[in-house]
C-alpha cells in the first residue's frame, strides 16, 4: 500500500466583479487539496476537490470526487496501451481500500 499524505483546509472564495475581486468565504463551499508520494516522498498526484460538505475532514467530499473520477476511468484505455496488468494493480489497490475502511472506523491509509 501507498503512503498517503492529505493537506486538507477551506478556502476563501474570489469573485471577480467589475475589476475588482470581492473575497468572499462561503461555509458550504469546501477545498480540498491532496497530495499522494511514493514511499520515497516522490510525487504521484496532486489535485484538489470543490464542493459542499457536511462531514468533519471534507469526507463526504472525498467520496464524492473519488466515484467521479472512477466514472471517468474506461477499461479499454489500459486495454489499448496494452496496460491490462495495470489496470488490474489499481482495482486490487482500491478493493483492499475499501475493504480496511469497512473493517476499521479510524481507517486512515494504514496497512491492513
């Protein structure tokens, strides 16, 4: 398994009006940053989620970007570049995933 590292915080929100920005914090619009390094520290990913949140550490956010980006992932891609192994390598990871965060509440990225 991965090692994880999850930067979480709100951002104030600008809008820009006439020229002018207007800083503006709405509560149910969150932030989400997200950085995911190798065991080495390297970087794997990085990205960021935008939304409405009602769960304590943008949870509910997370899971809402993770099943839009699954949605967004076809099979055929790895088929066509030949990646099969790959593919199956990433559904393996996100099954023992899944798997430790039903067994345990604080799941947290730890190996099972």
């Amino acid at each position: 398994m991965k090692d994880y590292k999850m930067e979480l915080w709100p951002v104030p929100i600008k809008i820009k009006r006439n020229k002018e920005w207007l800083n503006m914090e709405l509560e149910s619009a969150q932030t989400c940053y997200f950085t995911m390094e190798n065991e080495t520290g390297g970087l794997i990913v990085k990205g960021e989620l935008i939304g409405e949140s009602e769960i304590l550490y943008f949870d509910d956010l997370k899971f809402k970007g993770i099943i839009a980006l699954l949605h967004s992932i076809d099979k055929q891609n790895f088929i066509s570049s030949g990646k099969n192994d790959l593919f199956d390598q990433y559904i393996s990871e996100i099954e023992e995933t899944l798997y430790g965060m039903k067994k345990f509440n604080k799941f947290q990225g730890k190996t099972i």
